[in-house]
C-alpha cells in the first residue's frame, strides 16, 4: 500500500510526502525518494528509484516483488499527477 501527496507548481513539484506500507515492520516514509522529487518536473520526476527500503522475503511477498510493485505504484502515482495537470493547464 502506498501513499502519495504532491503539490505542483508550473509543473515543478514543490512538496512531496510518500509512504508505503508492507515495506518495512511498520509503515514508513520514503524521504530519500521525497528529496529526490522535490524540485523535479513532472517529466523527470519518471525516471526517479524508490530506494528508502529494504523488504524482506516472506510468506506473503518476496523482496524483489515488494520493490517492484512500490516502484510501480509510485510511478502510476507521477503519471496520473502528470495527466492532472496537464489537464488543468489546458482548461
């Protein structure tokens, strides 16, 4: 599970909190992927790594599949926010 606030400005982020649960014993936030964005246009801000954890293999989820699934949902996250305000900027 993954949580994501952004606020743009021109583009730009200028304020990012993410956290994930199921990432680590308790849900975290991810702060080096947070300063990673921060300042990024919405086009680079694709190409930033979730890299604030390191998962576990368990019963319910390798660590391999735990990193891919945050990685995906963070960048579903960056490409719905890039729709919305392209959006916005067109209306």
């Amino acid at each position: 599970m993954g949580a994501f606030l952004f606020t743009l400005e021109n583009q730009t982020i200028s304020h990012v909190r993410i956290a994930f649960g199921g990432m680590a014993p308790t849900p975290k936030r991810a702060f080096k992927t947070e300063a990673a964005l921060k300042g990024k246009n919405l086009q680079d801000a694709l190409q930033v790594t979730l890299n604030d954890y390191a998962p576990i293999s368990d019963m319910r989820a390798s660590a391999e599949y735990r990193s891919e699934t945050a990685q995906a949902l963070l960048t579903k996250a960056l490409m719905e926010l890039q729709g919305l305000a392209q959006s916005r900027v067109l209306a």
